[in-house]
C-alpha cells in the first residue's frame, strides 16, 4: 500500500496534538527518510495546512483554571500564546480544576504550557 502524503499530514497532526509539534516533526523526518519519501514533503506540508485549517480544535487555546474570577490570567495566557507562535487561537475554551491550586494550564497546537501552582509544588518536591 502506497502512503499518501494526506494519511502522513493526518498522522503528523495527531502525533503534535498528543506529544507536541518537536516530537511530530522528528517523528515524520525520520519516517520518511528511512521509507525514502523526502519527494512528499512539499505535499504533506500543504496538507497538514489544510488539516490544521479544517480542524478547529487544533486552533482552539484550552486553559485550565482554577476558579472563574481569572479572566487577566486568560487575557495573559492568550496574549502569551500569540506572542510565541505567531497565531491568534480562533477559540478560547476554558475549564476549572481547582486542583491546580492556582495559575494555569493551557494547550494550543500541540503545546502544552503548564504555570500552575501544583506543577511548581510537584517540582520541588521531587529535587
């Protein structure tokens, strides 16, 4: 069966989406170096455009807060996010978790960011 360069953009997505954009690019290189596919990258690039276009979840900043009376730390973390990746989220979803303690957790694109209180405790626990 012949791998088209859609299947690979589908498969690059999800891989970015689970384990962030670095570990879907290496991930993709290195396929298509070993199965001699280097001929596809212009192609898969144009559909993992698309993909990413069409799907709007992958466009969609997620925060992790731990009440609702946060709104600077959304504006923050949108303004954050813009700044790093060049992209404006088309959507912003929030959910509460008051297990964080305080700051927050967001994903946008793959990208995990974590500045919560709960991370930072966990962090010097383990040292």
């Amino acid at each position: 069966m012949a791998l088209r360069s859609a299947h690979l953009a589908e498969v690059y997505v999800h891989i970015a989406q689970k384990y962030g954009v670095g570990v879907a690019t290496e991930t993709l290189t290195s396929f298509m170096k070993r199965k001699k596919l280097e001929a596809l990258t212009d192609s898969v690039r144009t559909h993992i455009r698309s993909y990413i276009h069409k799907n709007t979840k992958y466009n969609t900043l997620q925060i992790v807060l731990p009440h609702s009376e946060a709104a600077r730390t959304i504006d923050t973390v949108t303004d954050y996010v813009h700044r790093t990746t060049g992209i404006v989220p088309s959507k912003t979803e929030i959910q509460i978790d008051a297990k964080i303690i305080g700051g927050f957790k967001a994903s946008f694109r793959g990208i995990s960011y974590d500045g919560s209180v709960r991370r930072m405790i966990d962090s010097l626990q383990a040292q």
